[in-house]
C-alpha cells in the first residue's frame, strides 16, 4: 500500500532582533507566494520579536485548521 502526504507545513518559532526585520520577512513569504499563517507575533520589553509561523512545505496542501 502507498502512502501519500495529504497536507504538510513547517512550524517555526523565531526570534529577530527588531520589529523591521521581522516585518521584511514577512513580506519575504508574502512576495514568495508559499501560504503561511501567523500564529503569534509577540514584541518583549528588550524589542526583539518572536514570531511563530507554520509556511507551507514545498507544493503541499497547506492545513488551515
């Protein structure tokens, strides 16, 4: 029997050092056309952002739920 992956994405957690290189990676994915969710955003008192993200892996059906 075959195996086929059905949906797949990449969950990541990453930190930036400030609010503008978080914003040019985002726009990054956008211009890249890959689907991707934000599924936090978060800036800490220091200024660096963490920014949790699932993008689509390779030409699989991103899940949405």
């Amino acid at each position: 029997m075959a195996k086929r992956i059905l949906r797949a994405c990449i969950e990541q957690v990453i930190e930036f050092d400030t609010k503008m290189e978080s914003m040019v990676f985002i726009n990054e994915l956008k211009a890249s056309g890959r689907l991707f969710s934000i599924n936090s955003n978060k800036q800490g008192e220091d200024g660096k952002v963490i920014l949790h993200i699932r993008k689509q892996y390779n030409n699989n059906i991103f899940p949405y739920e």
